[in-house]
C-alpha cells in the first residue's frame, strides 16, 4: 500500500493546480486514468482569460487569479501565461440594452469595458456583416492564455515539491477504512486521509464509486473548428469576438480563426467527439455574422464542460463523507480560474475556512457541495 496525505483524483488543470498548492506542505499523489493529464477538458480549452463572466462567481475566481497568472512564481516557466487579445461582445437590437447594463455593472468593480457602435465594432474586426451590431462592448484587457504551459507549469511545481503523478491509473475502487481513503487501481492501493475529486466529467462517476452521493453535475459538449481567414486580411490582432446571445464567437488562433457554435449538448462522462451537426453550425453562424466565406474546415474537435446546477463551481468537503473534498463544476472556466481554485482548495483543506488567499467572498459556503444537498 502507498500512503500520502492527500490523494488527487484527475491530472487536469483543476488537479494540477491543486495538487501544486498542497504539496508544498504535505505528500501528495494525483492519480489520472489516462495516459497523459489534461487529455479531456484541459487539453481542449481556448481560454481567454476576462472578467466580464455572467456568472458572478466565476468573475471573482477570474479576477482573483489575474496576479498569478500575470505573474507566476519564478521558475514556473519559461514564457508569459498571458498574451494581449481584448474581447468585443456583440448585439443584436434585441439585446443591446443589457450591454448597456452590463457595462455600467462592470464599471462599479473597476473594469475598463468600452461601449461600441457598429462603426466601431467594424473598426477592430473588419468582417463583421453591416447591419448586424446595433451594440458593442469591448474589453481591451481580456488576454488568450497559454494553456499548456499553466497546465505543465503546475505539474512540474508538483514534482518540484516532491508530489507524484501516476498516468493510466483509473481508480477501480474506492472505499473509507480507519479514517483514511483506499483507491485500488490494478494491484496497487493508494491510502490518504483525504480525497481531492477533481475527476471533470466523471467527478459524480468518482463520488458514486466512493459511496457518496453525486451532486448532479452536467458534462456538456462543445464544439470547435479552424478555418483560414480571407486572404490578404490580417487577423492577428483581432480581439475575440462573442455573440451576446451565445450564439458563437471566434478568435485568432495560430494564424487561423477558431470558432465554436457555443453548443451546450448534454453528454455522458466520455472522450467527445464534434457531431457534424454542430461543426455546420459553427459555420453557419460565423458566415451570416460576419462576411467570411468558410471554404475548408482545418480541423474540428470537442470538449466537455461540466456545471453544477447552479453553474458555479464547487469546491470544498461533502458534509456527508469525512475527508472528501469536491473539486469540479468550474464549466469551461477551469483554466482562467485555476490559481484562485487551487488556493482556496489548499486553504480549506489546511482549516482556513476564510481563504483568505483565494479572493474576497470566496469560501466554502459560497463553493462547497453543501450548497447544492
């Protein structure tokens, strides 16, 4: 049997970046069923770090995590997580007076969002089609993030500190003997007095594995595809660009455009697939939005987002299951809320139950499972 202090179920970046924060004073193993961590949710993500997010949790995770990830550790790595892209939020007539809303509710937290036109809207992505933005909003510091490099950064903070990851170790089962957590994976048996669940989609899988109840959490897929632009158009410093009916958006992405139909399609715990439906979709969208002609999609993939019922994410102990601490439900916003989560996840678990370090308003009884029982 190999004993630690905390066992990390899930190597993605919501495991990772826990699993940093807690070795830096306890033994910890992540334990990831596939053969590479972050090959799901974390492997797939085209984060753009704002703080404009709908839900009021998510923006104060995003905003408390914007040092970190302006300025990591030293060593953490080579190059900057964070690279300049500015969003625009676009609207149709229908819904250009809750931008107006939107904007002045922004401004109260100090954000800088500038209210947009259709001239303007035009002036900083060209293609969009005249007559389909009655209203803009555009936030000049939403940044594109490095995903791979946050992800590896915290995995090789964790080795630093002594913690391990065991690839292709899906837990078989999973019980609570003599006050600690037994996971057998094969012929080995992991032991801990706590159990970190930051298993994504199969965060609810891994809970009813343990014996504990779920909490109803939604894996929802979501489409993404790349196409070249308009030849002789310059796309590089386009901010992305985000339907404020959640229609679509699309961004530069690697001298090619990346967009997704923002499809939400309830699917089980699995490796996802993109359904040629939705990949049309996508097409269909950006043509009639905007004046590109989509010839050829490059390629095509998609992810799943997993929510809680409330949407916000959950993080903190199961007031049903001694030593069982959920950490999932992020929806999309794992990567951009990572640093904060992370904290927070270290904070709890060490008895801090203020977090302080995680950001204000950000505690277990804002985030943990209790909530949603």
């Amino acid at each position: 049997m190999q004993s630690c202090d905390v066992l990390v179920i899930g190597g993605g970046i919501a495991g990772a970046s826990a699993a940093h924060e807690l070795a830096a004073d306890r033994t910890v193993v992540v334990l990831e069923q596939e053969s590479q961590p972050g090959y799901h949710a974390t492997g797939r993500s085209a984060a753009l770090f704002r703080e404009s997010y709908p839900h009021p949790t998510t923006r104060a995770l995003a905003a408390a995590s914007r040092d970190f990830l302006e300025r990591p550790p030293a060593g953490f790595g080579d190059h900057p997580l964070l690279s300049p892209r500015g969003a625009l939020l676009i609207a149709r007539a229908d819904r250009a007076a809750m931008l107006d809303d939107m904007a002045a509710e922004l401004r109260t937290r100090g954000l800088v969002v500038e209210p947009c036109d259709e001239a303007a809207a035009r002036r900083l992505v060209p293609v969009l089609r005249a007559g389909t933005v009655a209203a803009a909003l555009y936030e000049p510091g939403a940044c594109d993030v490095d995903v791979n490099a946050l992800h590896q950064g915290y995995l090789r903070g964790l080795r630093a500190r002594g913690g391990r990851l065991i690839a292709d170790a899906a837990a078989e089962r999973i019980e609570r003997r003599g006050g600690r957590w037994r996971i057998a994976v094969g012929d080995e048996v992991f032991s801990a007095p706590i159990l970190v669940n930051a298993a994504g989609a199969w965060a609810d899988a891994v809970a009813a594995l343990a014996g504990v109840a779920p909490l109803g959490l939604m894996p929802l897929r979501r489409t993404a595809v790349t196409f070249d632009p308009p030849p002789s158009i310059e796309v590089s410093g386009w901010p992305m660009v985000l339907d404020a009916g959640g229609a679509f958006y699309f961004k530069p992405e690697g001298g090619r455009l990346l967009a997704s139909p923002a499809d939400e399609t309830p699917s089980p715990p699995t490796d996802a697939q993109p359904d040629e439906y939705d990949v049309a979709l996508a097409i269909d969208r950006i043509e009639a939005a905007t004046e590109i002609t989509v010839r050829r999609v490059v390629s095509r993939w998609a992810g799943l987002r997993t929510f809680a019922p409330d949407r916000a994410p959950v993080a903190g102990f199961d007031p049903g299951a001694e030593g069982f601490f959920w950490l999932a439900g992020q929806g999309g916003t794992g990567v951009v809320t990572a640093p904060a989560l992370a904290r927070l996840t270290a904070a709890l678990i060490a008895g801090r139950s203020d977090a302080a370090l995680a950001g204000p308003g950000l505690n277990e009884s804002a985030l943990g499972p209790a909530r949603l029982r």
